[in-house]
C-alpha cells in the first residue's frame, strides 16, 4: 500500500472501529457456524455408516449388506427404515433384471422344456416385483414388519420355484442368480426383523 493511503485508514477511527468488529465478532461467529455445519453434516455420515455395520451385522451376509447399502448415496444418511427400504429396493432392481434375463432368453430358445422353466421363472420374478417388493414397502413405511418379514421371505422361495423349475438342467446364470437372489432376500428379512 502506499503511505498515502495508510495515513488515510489510520486516521480513521470509524475504519478501525469496523475493522476490529469483523475480525472479533463477525469472523468467528462465521466460522463457528460454518464449522458447525460441516461436523453436523459429517456426524450424520458417520452415524449412518455406524448404523449400517451394526445392522448388517444382524444379518446371514455381513459383507454383502454393506457392500450393497453402501453403493446407494443414500444410504450416507440413511436411518434404519430408510436402510430397510434401500434393501428392498436392491431386491427390485435384482429380481427385475432376472426377469428381462429370462424373457430374452425364452425368446431364443427352441427347447419346449427350457422355454417352459423360463416362463415359469418370469412369473416367479414378476410376483416377488409386483407383490412381495410393494407389500413390503408399504409395511415397512407404516411400521408392520410381520408382513414384511414375510414378503421377504416370499422372495426367496420365489428364486429357489425358479430354480426348480429346470429339473437339475439348470443353466449356470440361474444358478449363480439363484444364490445372489436368495441371499439378498435373506439379508432383507434380517433387516426387516430389526425393526421388532
């Protein structure tokens, strides 16, 4: 600055009365409530993640429920309703893609018994999409997990009808599938079980 300048301000006493104000007052409560913001911002975060180990823990696949909670950014801050639904959600989403699965693959195929076991598996998906997923949000948002509990269940015996269907000539997707669907379905019923 120049000198010119300085002996302007220093003359000031108006200037340095505004000066000291900000720097004692306004700054730091500026600070603080930034501050403030960011750690409640960051609690949330850590308690839903907290939330999420322990309720996973309460279930048959540990790793998975987290693994898969954990992929959805809303599971950041999340509570355990919330985690519950993410879940199902998860189930929905699974469930759906075997169906499209299945309908492509029956439309390939030429064998009348294979083209039978897919149909009977989109049924089989289409009724764990269609009911249990939507019987289950709704008991879960209105606090009845008995029915949910039970929905859940629902979809897993759903995977493994599927399944059956193929009389041990099952085509290596379904299998794999099969255990992804039984698995997620059972990770949703321990969750839905936290909720009694």
């Amino acid at each position: 600055m120049k000198p010119f300048a300085m002996k302007t301000y220093s003359k000031s006493p108006i200037i340095w009365f505004l000066l000291l104000l900000t720097t004692t007052i306004i700054l730091p409560i500026s600070c603080r409530d930034s501050h403030e913001n960011y750690s409640q911002t960051t609690n949330v975060s850590l308690m839903s993640n907290d939330l999420i180990t322990t309720m996973c823990q309460k279930t048959p696949y540990p790793s998975s429920c987290e693994t898969r909670l954990r992929s959805d950014p809303r599971s950041s801050t999340a509570d355990s309703k919330s985690l519950i639904l993410i879940m199902i959600d998860v189930i929905k989403s699974r469930f759906s893609d075997s169906f499209i699965h299945a309908r492509d693959m029956s439309k390939s195929t030429t064998d009348p018994k294979m083209s039978r076991a897919l149909k009977e598996c989109m049924a089989c998906y289409s009724a764990v999409t269609d009911a249990d997923v939507k019987s289950a949000i709704y008991f879960v948002q209105t606090g009845d997990p008995k029915f949910a509990l039970q929905a859940m269940y629902d979809a897993g015996i759903e995977a493994d009808s599927c399944q059956r269907e193929f009389q041990g000539d099952v085509p290596p997707f379904f299998v794999d599938r099969t255990r992804e669907l039984k698995e997620i379905s059972a990770i949703a019923a321990a969750l839905v079980q936290t909720m009694f």
